[in-house]
C-alpha cells in the first residue's frame, strides 16, 4: 500500500493558478489535487470560495489533466450535484462531519470510483468518529482524515491526534486513514515534520495545502506551504518508512 499525497490550495482561486498547481503536482507525480470551490467558512463574512463560478474550472482543469484526481468539499446534495462529474473524492468537512442525513445520502449517490473523505468533527471523539463513517452505504468508500481537534493548547490551530491513526488501523486495518497536517497545526512551517510523521505512524495518506503564492492566498495563507517547500518535504518523504498495519487483527466494529 503506497502513502498517499494529496495536495493543492485551500481553495481554488482561479484558472490559472488552479492549472499552475496541476501542473507543478503532475511534475512530481502527485495523483490527487484539492480542489474546493464551496469554503465553509465560521465568519460568514469571510470569502466562500469561486461557489458556482468555480465548477467552469473544474471542468477545465478535468480535461486539461484527466487523470489528476480531484478533491472538492461539498456542504449538501446540491454542491454534489454540481461538482460529481469532475470530482473523484467528495469532502465532507468538520463542520459537517456529524451531519449523517448527507453522509448516508451522498454515500448511495457515489459513482464505483468515487470516494468520500471525510474529516473528524473538531470536538470528535474516535468512536463518533468511526461511527459517522458507519452511516455510509458502504463504510470502506469512506477515507478517514485527522484534521486536528480542539484542547486548550493554543501553540497551534488545532491540536493533531497522531494516535488516532494506530487506533483506528487497529479497529480496522481496511480503512483508509489520512492526516491533514495543514488544519491541524495551521501554520507553513510545522507542517513538513508532520507529513513526514504521518508515513512514520501509518497513515495511508496526508493532504496537504500548497500555493503557488502562499502570502497571496485568499484562504488559510498562513499553512499553505509553497511549492519549494513541498518539494523538498517530498523529497525527504521518499526516505521515510511507510509503518504498515498488515499484521494486526481487524476487530469488529
Ligand atoms: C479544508 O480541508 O478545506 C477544510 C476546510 O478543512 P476542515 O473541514 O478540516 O476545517
Ligand atoms: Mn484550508
């Protein structure tokens, strides 16, 4: 089982630096973009991402990079509608990640070659987290991401629950467990060590925010690491063991 890179902006900002972005990632061999067009933002006042404008370059950046994997976050049924025929792993964010009614309803609507990834709630426990993924149709369609969650530590945004990944490789070695190191320290520079210990601990995955122009960025600017930056974070990775769960024994949920 190969470790996973998923990378891209916070959101897509526009055509061109979403093409800039795929190109840079398809150079490196990165499979999988993040590519969201609907932000849920806390402020309602702050941007919310391209919304419709943004399905267009969606569109282009499919068929300028067909077998680039897109990610997109979507807030309800609608958004999927829109986005489902561009999109191969649909979002579903913190904010949202207690909302079974969309992960039941979204999971029946999945293509075979879709997938949902759905991040932990940031006051989430492991079991409700687990048992969010089980209101899935099919729950192994679910790929897990620890974003961080709340405690009284304010050195970072969140606060990264590292050991979530051997708990729920333990429960259940099939289920694809990611680490977003981005939402969970929050800021450029903690994020390197953390992909290189997401690998270590076993995840299958990281998704990473990058920009081609960090400061510029019009969401989360301060974790969005650039392009160099990534690079030699890849570089380094390819030197870290991937920890495999291979041999524990899968109890039942
Ligand atoms: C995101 O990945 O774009 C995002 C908003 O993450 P989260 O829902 O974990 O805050
Ligand atoms: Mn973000």
């Amino acid at each position: 089982m190969t470790f996973q890179v998923i990378a891209g902006p916070c959101s897509l900002e526009n055509c061109e630096m979403a093409i800039t972005t795929a190109r840079f990632l398809k150079s490196l061999g990165v499979e999988t973009m993040r590519a969201s067009i609907f932000k849920m933002r806390t402020c309602p006042k702050s941007w919310r991402g391209l919304e419709t404008e943004g399905v267009d370059v969606l569109k282009t950046l499919k068929e300028s990079f067909p077998d680039l994997k897109l990610v997109c976050e979507v807030r309800s049924l609608e958004d999927f509608e829109l986005v489902t025929e561009w999109i191969d792993v649909i979002q579903i964010g913190t904010r949202n990640s207690q909302n079974f009614y969309l992960i039941e309803k979204l999971s029946e609507r999945l293509a075979t070659s879709q997938t949902l990834l759905l991040k932990r709630g940031m006051g989430m426990t492991v079991k409700e987290f687990r048992d969010a993924q089980h209101y899935a149709a099919d729950p192994n369609k679910v790929w897990l991401c620890e974003r961080g969650i709340r405690t009284f530590e304010k050195a970072t945004r969140n606060t990264l629950d590292i050991s979530a990944v051997p708990v729920l490789k333990s429960e259940n070695k099939n289920t694809k467990v990611f680490i977003d190191p981005s939402h969970s320290s929050g800021e450029a520079a903690y994020i390197p060590p953390l992909i290189l210990a997401a690998k270590a601990v076993g995840a299958d995955g990281v998704i990473v925010e990058i920009h081609p122009e960090p400061q510029r960025a019009r969401t989360d600017s301060q974790q969005a690491l650039d392009f160099k930056t990534f690079e030699l974070t890849m570089e380094k990775l390819s030197h870290v063991p991937h920890f495999t769960y291979e041999n524990t024994t899968s109890v039942s949920w």
